[in-house]
C-alpha cells in the first residue's frame, strides 16, 4: 500500500460523500494552477463561494436562481457563471425537472428559522422551540422549492426535543461554552431536569411512594441465561456493582428463589438513578411482566414497584433532597422509555439530537435554506424519520420501494411520499426516465436472472457463471453513449419505483455528522453503541472558546479538500493517472494558499490541532499520498518538487522529518548525492524532525558524508553507532520463502510465530522471564491508565464532542506544554515508586472506558501491576514524558517483547526485546525506541530468530 493511502482513507472516512461538484472540481485545475487562488466552482460550488463572500454580509436571497436544466442554484449576479453553467447543462442533454424553478423565479422568501441560543439559564436545551408546544417548520414539496414563510404549524408530537432523550446520559459530562455570548451553556445530550418533569409532584411529597409503579424494560436478554419467560412469575432487581460495561448495572432475576436465572438487565437509562437508591437508600424492587414479545431477544415491558419502604426511613430523612431528586428522575426516565421503547427507533432519535445539537453549535454554517431542510426533519411524521435514518445508514444508494418494510414503520409508502415530498429522498420513476449516470447505481440493485434478462433486452448473451459485476460491465459498455428505450423501459418496469437519499439530503446529513463528530470514522452506529452499553466513553468538560470552524467559507474549502481525496482514491484504485495527477495539481495550488495569505500552518501553537480541520492540511495528504505515487512510478523529480513545495508551506509540523527523508533519498535516486546530503544536514537543524526520521537523517548524513566534519556530527554519530545487545535463538521453519511471514515449531511442536518462539526462550532457558507480545500496546495501555486526569484534564477547546477518547491536542506539542505542571507532578509520583498504587485506582475507577491506546481485555491488571513494578519508578517515568511530548512521533515502534520477572513481593526486573525474524532487520523508528530505551537505563535487546542448521 503507498504511504499515506491508510491515513488519506481515515480522512475521507468510513461513508464517501456525494460528490455533486466533481466534474466543476476537475475540470477547472488548469485554471487553479495559473491563479493559485481555488478552482472555479460550478454547480454547487457556485453557491458555496458566494455564500462565502456574503457570508458576514447576508445576501439577500433574492440574489439566488435556479439552473432551469439541471436545477442548481446560481448567484443571479454572475451572469458568466449562468452562462457557462447552463453551456454545459445544455451540452450533457439535461432537461428540467417540474419541481424546479425557472430563471425568471428569482425571488425566494427568506425563512423564519430561528435557532434559539441559550442563555446561562437555559442550560439543558440543545435545540428548542421559542414556545414550548410549538415548532415553527418549513414544508417543502416536490412541486415548488420555493420557501413560504406561511407554512408553519403545530406539531407537539414530532417536535423532539433534546431534553427528552435519556440515550446519552452514560456519557454526560458538563460543558462550558464562550461563543456567542453563550457561557457554560451544556452541550449534554441528556437533561436531568427533563426527566424529573415527568414525575408526579405529589410522590415527591407523599412520604408512601410503595404503590408507584415504574414502566421500563427489560434489555441485554443476549445475556440471559434463560430464554424462556413466565408472565405469571413475579420478577425482582438486583445491583450488579462489578458489571465491567456500566457499574450502576442492576439485574433483573425471578423473585421466586427457585428460578435464580439473570433474565437481563434495567437499562441503564434507569439504572443510574435506581442504583443509588438501592445502595444508598436501601430500596428493593418487585414487579411483573406486562407482555411477551414476540422475539425472545427483544425488549421485555415490565412494571416495578418499591416493597420496602420502611427501610428508608432514616437515609430519607438525612438526604431528603438527594432521594427525592433519584426518585423524580427515576419516573421521569420510566416514562419517557414508554414514549419510544424498541431499539430499532433510536436511530431515529439519535438522527434528531444529531440534527438538533448540530444546528444549535454551528448555525454559522449553513445558509437559511439548509436550517430550514434540516429543521424540516422534526416536523416529519415518526415513520417517515425512521424510515430516513434506515435509508441513509444503508449502502444503497438506490432501493425498491416494494423491497422496503422495517416492522417500526407501520406505512412504509405513506412514509415515502412524506421525504419524497420534503426533498428527503428522491425516485427516478417520477421522472419515468432513467439517465446515464443512474444506470449503474440501479443495475445493482437487479437479480442475476434479471440481468441476465437484461442482456437479452440488449441482444447479448453470458456465460453460465459471469459474475454480476462483468454483466453488469456488458451492459454499461453497451449504454455508453445514451440508454436505449427498449433497456430503459425494462429496467422501469422490472424494478418498479426505486428511491434513494437525495443529493441535498446526503450531503447536508454527511456535513452534520462530520461537524457532530469531528472525524469521518464515526456514524450513527457510535450513538447505537453506546445505547447498548458496548461502548462507554469518559466523563470530561468540554470549555469552548473558539470554533472548528470560525466561518461557512472555511467548512466549505474543507469539504470540497475531502472531495478530492476522495477522488484521488478513486482514482488510484481504478489505475486512471490523469486523474491522479489532476488531484495533485490541484491540492498543490489550493495547499498554497493558506501561506500566501500569511496563515502558515502550525502545529507548535495552543489550537495547533485546530489546523487538523482546514483544507490545507487535508491537501498535504493528497501530495503526499502523490508523491508515494511518482516514487512507485520512479517519476523522482517531480516527487522532489512535491516535498519541496510541503516543506515550504507547513513550517512547523510534525511530518517534516519523514518528508525530509524522503527528498533526500529522492535526490540520492536522480545521483544527487551532495545536495541528499545536504538536505539531510539540513534536517538535523529542523526541531520538527524526530524519533524514526531523526535517526535515519544521522545514519544517511554519517553514510554520504563519509566521516564528514567531525564537530557537526560529533553530537550524534557516538549514540547512533552504539551496539545494542543481540541474542540469537534456532529454531525449526515451517517455511523459508522471502515475502512470507516467518512461521516455526515451538517447543511445544506447534505452529508460531517467531515472537512467541522468542517468549518460549526466555520463559525457559533465557531466564525464566514472563512477559508479554505487545509491541506498543501495553505501554500505551500503562500510560494511558496512568495518566488518566491528565488526558482527561479542563482543557479548553479540547474535547467538544461526547464521542472522545482523548483530547484533539494528544498528538500534538501543546498537550504537554499546556498541562506542563500536572503532568510534572504526577511524573514525580510515578518516579518515587507511587505507579502502582495509582494504576490500581484508575484502573478500579475506569475500567472498560474507551480511551485512546487502552486495551482493557488484552491486558489484565495483575500482569500491569507486576510489569509496572519490575519497570521500575524512573524508567517508567521517562517513557511517559516522551509519550507526553510527542505522542505522534513515540506511540508506535516499541519493542515487541515486554519481559518481567519477580525476584520477591518488592522487587523485581524487566527487560525489553525487539525479535526479528531471518528476513527482517530494524526500523528506523525501532532503533530510535531502542537507544532512547538504552538512555533511560532499559535493559534492553535484539533476540534474532534463525532456522537451526540442517544435519547432513
């Protein structure tokens, strides 16, 4: 795989974007290169830049058209553009749709969305309606676009406001906001307040709360150990405090003694109000079940009682206020859990507070029309939301409307017609015409008997075993040009109406979960996660004093930068060069900017992580997974000339040092061995040039300078050239070929790799060591636990999402430099020999929390303990200040092996290897590891596995 590829694809992220503005995007980089000022925008990019430029200055609507072709919106002011836009629509044989407006239809009413901002007592509100009971929506069907300010009505039922989901509260956490005159505004997606609403006042004040029933479920049954359930049975709770997922777990078992199977488990919406209850206040609960699904894995509706009221009495007494707030909450939760029980309809809600929390943070980005599509959602009926959130976290993008039924949806076509007619989804039968470019999307939605059907339409046969894609292949070839009517009229008639997410809606859906996010790996899935208690995320504040992104012009360069990632992708997977090489030209022009501006990138200063987010530091990815490219293609010079232009434009950046490198092999290639050399010396100054990359400079400017001047490299050449101890073990191969993973026969006789032939020497014959192979892993996993309040720390602009597992400054220079004190101070701890003691409580505090480098189950925390104390205080001290400056550049190429062994209950010694195999040798970033662990006092080695000599 080209370097870079892996980290470009982390970029573009799991689900590729709609790319609507690809043909504008690529057909006008030669002019992007003469002007080095942005490509020209056509079709929507069009609108994007001149929102851009009215942006602070709120352009009138009115100055907006709509393409009568193709149906795109226009500034009405470029008439270049407009004619230029409507050349090409006209050249590619478009026509209009009846739902789009002409030319002549220019003005357009600006809507009367209002995303209310909260003020510092309105704490628990994301998103909310000026008046409680009203929600003011714009309806948009597929006859007219047009926005009529009339369109406004009430609607209490679909109006779901964030303070009515409990989904989220397992990873509440406080939020301060300095935006917009919004201070210590929260940002949890759960409200306790909300909740307690529900309760009935006079419980409060009713010391008798005994015949109070509590509706809620049963969940987790995958757990039970029974399947079968007795509705004539009386069920009981009972706390499960060393539940690994969620320690305020409560169980659900069979009241009667002698059917003690765990039948699952409250959720723990529920739970973490009850929890108290019954530990601190003592209460017991009794219920029954209501009724019996259908599915034996499914939610089970139960009611619950409290029986032993009088056991309260004095813990009542002495935290009156704290008991009736559990209780208030409790009831709030049970009966919010009612309104929307089946896990099937969270995706709904979890779309909803996405919508809502999303809108709420960055109104500033999106126009008055996108508001009012998005708010639009809210006001859709139940069925036709969750339908949408089917739809879109499916591949799709086309989906036959008599394929579709989801048993939450009671009418899956009513719910059609409602996003079919608010622009939600769209169907080419509407249009009874099938165009080019939808022909390959629909055709795999087809059958093999119907593709086979038709070729015959196309007069053209296949052999008994052609896979789908190579019919599929025939038939395009075929409808090159245009669709025939005969194919076309098949296809229609064949798959009936099909629909799928509309352009408007997957990308501003797309948007809202990137800005929710912050990162294309997470989706809807992450909420779902977190529902079922797979996932659990830690507590933190997130203290915002400045955006993502300050301004919609900023959202859109990034956006239009992942585009043409994503293209670049493509088109290296589909082997197409002039495409690759448009994407370069392209990335290098707009890469350009930001230093042409006097914006260099920067990575040393306190939002240097904020850098992450704009389209410059997207595009460097692109020239480089570019430059991987020219180097496979042997194409050097213009590799070089790529390096050169990301060592000009990003000045202080961690990725210096391995572009350094590779400009300076590059020259060694074109036999430019002085100026290598040079660059490499050059290097050696850079402060941004580290671990692996610095190593390698040493090594080359020591290898081509041929001794060289013995002052400058007087400094390193001592340290790179030191000997690091080898050991070497036989053992008998299974294979001996090049390019194949080393397998040999333990001791044992079976099959293993050279890393546990290596544990089997040195738990035998080596020394009689325990250890592990983890290679970076356990060591993140210590530093990780150990440094828990430090990640985890106030930082401000660090953490704005609830899906974090460690703060966006973790990679970067500032994490240290901002938390310099409390990081010292808990360095001193681990040093004085305190490392053990604090990795038991946050282990006991945090256990089975997601955190950046944590593996929980891989590592038990015995082994940590026994490895934490055989390390020793100021080895294990060091590794975590190098981790703690520079976790980008020493969070991977630890040694393979972590061995220990305990001499009595307080002392031990450990020993670190690095095992290669008879084809491998070290890395650079190895080597690095290896002489930083030397200079620390590791003992430290090389264990090379060989295959034993053959007998003759």
């Amino acid at each position: 795989m080209l370097t870079g590829r892996e980290s470009l694809l982390r970029v573009i992220g799991k689900r590729r974007r709609y790319l609507p503005s690809r043909h504008s995007i690529l057909s006008a980089a030669s002019s992007a290169l003469e002007s080095c000022s942005g490509l020209c925008e056509k079709d929507e990019n069009a609108q994007r830049h001149s929102v851009e430029k009215g942006a602070d200055g709120g352009r009138d609507a009115a100055e907006w058209v709509n393409c009568p072709v193709c149906g795109a919106r226009l500034p009405s002011l470029d008439n270049t553009l407009i004619n230029s836009h409507l050349d090409e629509c006209l050249a590619k044989g478009n026509k209009r749709k009846l739902s789009q407006l002409t030319l002549l239809q220019l003005n357009f009413s600006r809507s009367k969305v209002t995303v209310h901002s909260s003020g510092p007592d309105d704490k628990e509100n994301l998103l909310v309606p000026s008046e409680p009971n009203r929600i003011a929506t714009f309806h948009t069907n597929h006859y007219s676009n047009e926005l009529d300010d009339s369109e406004v009505y009430e609607d209490n039922h679909h109006s779901i406001s964030l303070r009515n989901n409990p989904f989220l509260s397992c990873v509440e956490s406080f939020v301060d906001k300095d935006i917009a005159n919004n201070k210590s505004v929260s940002l949890s997606l759960h409200s306790e307040d909300e909740s307690a609403k529900h309760a009935p006042e006079e419980c409060l004040d009713n010391y008798d709360i005994s015949m109070v029933f509590i509706p809620t479920f049963i969940v987790g049954r995958r757990y039970s150990s029974r399947q079968e359930l007795d509705p004539e049975s009386r069920i009981c709770l009972s706390r499960d405090p060393k539940n690994v997922k969620d320690p305020n777990a409560i169980q659900v078992l069979y009241a009667d003694s002698e059917n003690d199977n765990m039948l699952g488990y409250i959720p723990r919406e529920l739970a973490q109000y009850l929890s108290p209850l019954v530990d601190k206040f003592h209460l017991r609960f009794e219920g029954t079940i209501t009724s019996l699904p259908k599915d034996c894995r499914a939610a089970v509706p139960i009611q619950i009682v409290c029986n032993n009221l009088q056991l309260c009495d004095q813990a009542y007494c002495d935290n009156i206020q704290e008991f009736k707030s559990l209780w208030s909450h409790a009831l709030g939760v049970g009966e919010l859990g009612m309104t929307n029980p089946s896990a099937t309809t969270r995706y709904q809600r979890n779309l909803v507070l996405l919508i809502q929390d999303v809108l709420k943070s960055h109104p500033h980005l999106f126009t008055v029309a996108e508001i009012s599509f998005l708010e639009a959602f809210n006001s859709l009926p139940d069925d036709s939301q969750r339908l949408f959130a089917r739809l879109y976290t499916r591949k799709g993008p086309w989906f036959r409307v008599s394929n579709i039924s989801y048993p939450e949806i009671s009418d899956c076509h009513q719910a059609i017609e409602g996003l079919l007619e608010t622009g939600y989804l769209c169907s080419f039968l509407r249009r009874n015409k099938l165009e080019n470019n939808d022909l390959e999307e629909i055709l795999n939605i087809l059958n093999m008997d119907e593709l086979r059907e038709a070729l015959h339409v196309l007069n053209k046969k296949c052999k008994h075993g052609t896979r789908k894609q190579d019919i599929i292949h025939v038939i395009l070839s075929s409808s090159k040009n245009m669709v025939s009517p005969e194919l076309q009229s098949f296809i229609l008639a064949i798959t009936g109406s099909c629909v799928k997410v509309s352009p408007l809606a997957e990308s501003l859906m797309w948007r809202a979960e990137r800005l929710f996010f912050l990162n294309g790996e997470q989706d809807l899935s992450a909420f779902l996660l977190v529902d079922l208690g797979i996932v659990k995320y830690p507590s933190y504040r997130c203290i915002l004093s400045e955006q993502i992104f300050p301004n919609r012009s900023d959202l859109l360069s990034y956006e239009e930068a992942i585009e043409v990632s994503q293209i670049m992708v493509e088109s290296l997977d589909e082997n197409n060069s002039e495409l690759v090489f448009r994407c370069i030209e392209i990335s290098i022009s707009r890469m350009s900017i930001p230093l042409e501006e006097g914006k260099p990138s920067s990575c040393g200063s306190m939002s240097a992580f904020l850098s992450y987010f704009s389209a410059s530091w997207v595009y460097s990815k692109v020239v480089l997974l570019g430059v991987s490219f020219l180097e496979r293609e042997k194409r050097y010079i213009e590799a070089i000339n790529l390096l050169r232009q990301l060592l000009k434009t990003f000045i202080s950046d961690g990725r210096r040092g391995y572009w350094t490198l590779r400009l300076s092999v590059d020259l060694e290639h074109l036999g430019r061995v002085d100026e290598s050399l040079q660059v490499a010396e050059d290097g050696l100054l850079d402060p941004w040039v580290r671990a692996g990359s610095r190593v390698a400079l040493q090594r080359r400017v020591l290898r081509l300078g041929f001794g060289g001047s013995a002052t400058f490299h007087a400094s390193y050449s001592k340290s790179v050239k030191r000997k690091i101890f080898e050991v070497h073990v036989q053992g008998r191969p299974l294979n001996n070929k090049a390019g194949m993973k080393s397998i040999f026969y333990g001791e044992d006789g079976e099959q293993c790799g050279v890393e546990q032939l290596a544990l089997q020497y040195y738990a035998g014959e080596g020394g009689g060591w325990k250890g592990v192979h983890t290679e970076s892993g356990i060591w993140l996993t210590i530093f990780g636990i150990l440094m828990w309040d430090v990640i985890f720390a106030d930082v401000p602009n660090v953490f704005r999402t609830k899906f974090q597992t460690a703060p966006l400054d973790l990679e970067t220079d500032s994490f240290y430099e901002v938390r310099k004190s409390i990081i010292e101070a808990l360095l001193d701890k681990i040093q004085n020999g305190m490392a053990e003691e604090i990795l038991i409580t946050a282990w006991e505090s945090h256990v089975g929390t997601a955190c950046r480098g944590v593996n929980w189950e891989r590592h038990s925390l015995p082994d940590l303990r026994a490895a934490v104390k055989c390390i020793g205080g100021p080895c294990l001290a060091s590794i975590c200040r190098h981790l703690a400056q520079d976790y980008r550049s020493w969070s991977s190429g630890m040694p393979d092996l972590l061995l220990w062994r305990l001499h009595n209950c307080y002392r031990g010694e450990a020993k670190l290897v690095e095992v290669k195999g008879p084809r491998d040798r070290l890395s650079e970033q190895q080597r690095a590891w290896l002489l930083v662990l030397m200079d620390c006092g590791f003992d430290v080695e090389v264990c090379k596995v060989t295959p034993a000599p053959v007998a003759a």
